[in-house]
C-alpha cells in the first residue's frame, strides 16, 4: 500500500509541477501589465523554477523511506511553498508592492500595510515550509532502501 501512495504523490507532483510550470511561463505575458516588471519577472521565473522543483520532488518521491504521514506532509508542505512563492510575487509585482521584503525585486515600491503584510506572511511561511520539506527529504533518502530501487 505504502508503495502504490508514493506513486500517486508522485503522479500529482509532476502534474502540479507541470502546472506552475506553466502558470510560470503565462505570468511571462502578464508582466508588462504589471505594477512592477521588475517583481513579475521574478514571478515568471518562481513559476518556471519551482515547477521544475515539483517535478524533481516528484521523480524522488518514490524513493523517499518516510511513514506516510510525512509523505502528506511533505507533499502539502511542497505544493503550499512553490505556489505561494509564485503567487505572493505576482500580487506583488501587479500591485507594485513588497520592497520591505524583497528590496531588489521591489525596486523601491512600497504597497499598503495590508498588501506588505500579505507579501511578508506568504514570504515566511513559504521559507519555513520548504525548509521543512528539504529536511524530510533529507531524512527520507537516509539509509538503505533497495526495496524502491
């Protein structure tokens, strides 16, 4: 059963990574719309790169000797970091906010309060999570696990 679950997380991995993959490359378009092209750029290649890290993640999930609890978690703590770091740029760049946290992205544009502390919580709690998601899977890749070989 452990077997067939990791597969499926895999499965939705590369699909969801696909997906901002290209969600990615769409906010290429969108940039000079933006408030700050500056900040849509990096949007554009948040999209782009951490699609690319799904797709990563999910070609080594199978791999991964962890219980299945932290197999979900890892898997929701992935797709609430690569998204939230593509979304909190782009409201970013087409509101032309977040220089508190992003001083070169930001190229010196402030928002309102409520826009910076948007920007600011998605910004944190993105970092805390794939740091998280980087240690489970450093622990998950521990030992030897031929059985998924």
């Amino acid at each position: 059963m452990e077997d067939k679950y990791k597969l499926e997380l895999s499965r939705k991995l590369l699909r969801y990574g696909i997906l901002l993959f290209l969600l990615g490359l769409i906010t290429g378009f969108a940039i000079p719309a933006m408030q700050n092209p500056r900040m849509g750029l990096s949007s554009h290649l948040e999209g782009v790169m951490n699609g690319m890290l799904l797709i990563l993640f999910g070609l080594l999930w199978p791999k991964l000797n962890l219980p299945e609890r932290y197999l979900k978690w890892g898997f929701g703590l992935s797709l609430f970091g690569t998204y939230t770091n593509w979304a909190t740029t782009l409201f970013a760049g087409f509101l032309g906010a977040g220089a508190e946290m992003m001083p070169i992205s930001g190229g010196g544009l402030t928002g309102e309060l409520w826009q910076e502390i948007i920007i600011k919580f998605g910004l944190i709690s993105l970092s805390l999570s794939m740091l998280a998601v980087c240690g489970l899977l450093l622990w998950g890749l521990r030992g030897n696990n031929t059985k998924n070989e």
